[in-house]
C-alpha cells in the first residue's frame, strides 16, 4: 500500500503527517529494526509518551544512538519509521520515509488499523483465551493449508501474543489469504487506550481461566476483558466462543452487542458444535456439527485437544471453504506442541521406554486441571506409573495460595503414582494433598528433583510436567530428553511448523 494511500486514510482523525516518498510501500508496522526480513515495513520509534508493551531493549538501543539504530535499520530493509510529530524532527531522520503523528503509539496503532482494514478478501482469525490459545492457533493454520492448498496460511510464531506482536501481524494480513493470530489477554488494556480493535474476520475465545489474577481480578475480569476481542467486526465477522467456559455469557453479550455473528461450541447441550464423545486411547472424535454427527481424529491427545478442534472446525465452516472436510481430515496429524503437550517417547539404558508428556509452557489452575484429566486418560497398559511434576502456577495475586490448594482434588482423580511438586506455591498443594492422606513429595531444587526423576524411571512410566514457563520446569524435560534417547521403535510424530 502507498504511504499516500496510508496518510489519505488517517486524515480523517488529523495530526498526521508523511515526509519522503509518497509512492514508498507500507506493508506492515513493528518496533524492531527489522529482523523478520520482510519488506516494506515501517519501524517505530518509541518516545516518551509510550505506555505498555515496549521492548526494553529497542528503547534502550534507540535512547543510546538513534543515529545507528536509523542507519541499521534502514541497512536491513526497513522502508520507513514511525515517530511521533516533535520526534519527526530529529536530524537522525534526515532524508528517511516518516509517518508521525500525535504520538509514536498512537500513530502505530492507528497505521496498523488502516493496514489491516485494506484486507480485501484476505481472512483474518484471532484467538485469545486463558489456555489453549497457541495450539488452537497452530491447529487452525494446519488445518487451512489442507482446506485450501493454494492459498497462502501465515499465523504469528511462537507466543507471540502481545499487545505490539499482535498489531503487527494484523496490519501484515493483507500479504496472505489467511491470517491465523494470537491475542494476549494484557493486549486489550492498551488496545483501548489507543482505540485500537483486533477486528477480526473470526474471534475465538478459547477458555477462561484464573490466569493473570494480578492484572484481571477475578474470573469475570478475565472474561470481561478477553471479551473486547468482539469489538468491531468487519461485516459478517463471527464469534466463536467456548460454551463450557465460565462467564461464557459475558463473552455472548458482548460479541451480540458488537454485531457478531454467534457459533458456539463444547459439550453444553446448548453448543451449536458439540462434542459427543472423545476416546483419548485412540484421539477419535466425535462432534455434533449443523445437525450432523461426523467422526474424526486428533493426532494431539487429550479432550481439551479435541475441544479445541471445535473452535478450528467453526472457523473453517465461517470461511465456507469448499474443503472444509480436507481441514478436518488433517488434524489426524497434527501434533501438541513443545510446552503444550508434545509427547516424547525416550528409551531407557536398561531397557523399554517412558513417555514424557511437556506441558511446561504454561500453567494456571484451568490448564493445571485440564492436563491433570487428561493423566486420568492415560491408557492403562498394567505396566508403568503415571508420575505428576506440577510447577507453580505464577500471577495469580492474592488468591494464589487458595488456587493451588484447590487442585487437590483433581490430582486424587488423576490416578497418579506418584506426585512431584515444584515451587514456593506448590507447598500449599503439598498440604492440602496430606490432610487428604495423598503422598506428594515437594522440591525446592530443580537440579536435585531432575536427578530424582531421572534415577526413578521405570520402563512404561508416563512422566507429566505442567507448570508456569518462570519456573523453568521445561529445563527438568529438557534434562530427562538429553539424558535419554529416543525410543526408537515409538517415534512420535514431529510438531507442525
């Protein structure tokens, strides 16, 4: 898109200005100097007036020498910069593409907005949620490139789900036919503060959860804010939200008001997609959808896995995409990711194998319970030991103590033999596990609890981590898998990416 096009868009709210190349080529915003290697993007300077999510780092980089960092970044294929109006002066600049406005936030926010509103047909889905996001995300974009073979799937990598991250990859949608991206529930504080919407074509919300309980409250906070994902659809845009969800009804409210078009999905009978009957041995499914009863598998084990295939089944049916059935086909191979299920099958030096299920990404007490069913579900082969190492579950606030007490009963459910804790928190649950007669053993060191898990092993073992990312639980799984090969004659299959 020209600059010209761009600065024509923004003079409906004044302030803004362009100095350079009318003809250059917006294509997209970020806050780097352009790592990502991808043309015609215009990166920010970030000034004072910046609040929210804003690399230390860049801001350090830039505050040090903004005459380098403007000459490295344009060396690296940036085409332009975005400032603020009194930064738009600045002798670095001299002689550079420059879209200001009245400050480099607002003007990044507004930019990204005009980007992603010249779409055209390209389709954008965002997903937000307290668990599940990125996987819904990574199956959605698996199932779109088997839906739609010729069309061009981009979703944004990683975790990257902050307020910025999911801006720039919205104002990139018009570059690909689908769009598949995530949304932090933290994101929407700023997008309100900038009058900035997400605006999607399809807006999932997976779940709500007692996550981030020191920004949100209380479980209708949660939902409240991860609500603002509905705020101004474009015509037609849907909402797909998971019935079975706490407070799924302020999620309905709030799409209604906006104008969206409502698809539910869950294992209410109210659910417009409904999940009959998951048989996690095998990962068959099957689904009530638009009156029909379809069976299918999900390479991914676990029920919230196939929850999750409800949300991607909906979007693609929203998209009417003639190989709707392609997408579901695909899911047979779609594999948890690391951090969210990947399943590692590891041989031991004395024989047979053990299976480590990572779920060490992340953790709060929705997540915690979701994974702990899902040990329950372990096939019981009368070999081997499900063996639980739970992390801390971080930013719950003041109830954080409550929360991870309250999981005892699902961990007495999960048929587990024997019960790892990791953290400061996790004590509270070490407790509540005794006053029920359940032995659990707690670990203030990470290196001696590997040390323990690794020498305890037996062949059939299932190992099940689970914790938030700061606990550094994921350095236990990376331990156990560079202790021990992998078994080879139980490969599982690789993570899509």
């Amino acid at each position: 898109m020209r600059a010209a096009f761009v600065i024509g868009r923004l003079e409906a709210w004044g302030g803004y200005a362009f100095q350079g190349d009318p003809e250059v080529r917006i294509e997209g915003v970020q806050l780097g100097r352009g790592q990502d290697r991808i043309a015609d993007q215009f990166a920010t300077i970030i000034d004072d007036e910046w609040h929210g999510a804003a690399p230390a780092r860049i801001r350090e980089q830039q505050e040090h020498d903004l005459v380098d960092w403007v000459r490295s970044a344009a060396a690296s294929g940036v085409a332009g910069f975005i400032t603020s109006s009194a930064g738009a002066t600045h002798p670095a600049l001299a002689g550079q593409n420059v879209l200001s406005g009245p400050t480099a936030q607002e003007t990044f926010y507004r930019v990204a907005g005009v980007l992603r509103d010249s779409r055209g047909l390209s389709k954008i889905a965002a997903i937000t949620g307290s668990s599940g996001k990125t996987t819904t995300k990574r199956m959605l974009a698996h199932a779109l490139r088997a839906a739609a073979p010729r069309a061009r799937v981009r979703s944004s990598p990683k975790s990257f789900n902050v307020s910025t991250d999911a801006a720039k990859y919205l104002s990139r949608s018009p570059q690909v036919r689908h769009s598949v991206v995530e949304i932090a529930g933290g994101a929407f504080a700023e997008y309100l503060a900038n009058d900035f919407t997400v605006s999607a074509d399809v807006s999932i919300v997976t779940s709500i959860a007692e996550a981030h309980l020191d920004q949100h409250g209380d479980l209708e906070g949660v939902a409240t804010r991860k609500a603002h994902l509905f705020d101004r659809p474009p015509a037609a845009g849907t909402a797909v939200i998971n019935l079975d969800a706490p407070h799924a009804e302020i999620l309905v409210e709030r799409a209604a008001d906006q104008g969206c078009q409502l698809v539910t999905y869950g294992e209410s009978p109210h659910a417009a997609l409904r999940l009959l009957e998951y048989r996690p041995e095998t990962g068959e499914v099957t689904a009530r959808v638009a009156g029909e009863s379809i069976a299918y598998t999900v390479g991914a084990r676990g029920k919230h896995m196939a929850l999750n295939s409800l949300a991607v089944i909906a979007t693609l049916r929203s998209y009417r995409l003639p190989g709707w059935r392609r997408g579901i086909d695909s899911l047979a191979t779609f594999a948890a990711l690391d951090g969210r299920g990947a399943s590692h099958a590891l041989g031991l030096p004395y024989g047979g194998a053990v299976t480590v299920v990572d779920e060490a990404y992340n953790a709060n007490p929705g997540s915690m319970k979701v994974t702990l069913q899902a040990a329950a579900e372990v096939p019981d082969l009368g070999a081997g030991r499900v063996i639980l190492v739970l992390g801390d579950m971080l930013e719950l606030g003041t109830a954080s103590a409550e929360l991870h007490a309250s999981l005892a009963s699902a961990v007495a459910e999960s048929r587990a033999q024997v019960t790892h804790l990791y953290g400061a928190d996790m004590r509270h649950l070490h407790a509540a596990l005794a006053t029920r007669g359940l032995v659990s053993t707690h670990w203030s060191d990470l290196d001696e609890l590997a040390r323990t898990v690794l020498s305890d092993l037996r062949a059939g073992d299932t190992v099940i981590v689970k914790s938030s990312h700061g606990t550094a639980l994921h350095e236990l799984v990376r331990s156990l898998r560079s202790s021990l090969a992998p078994d080879p004659e139980t490969t599982p299959p690789v993570p899509p990416r």
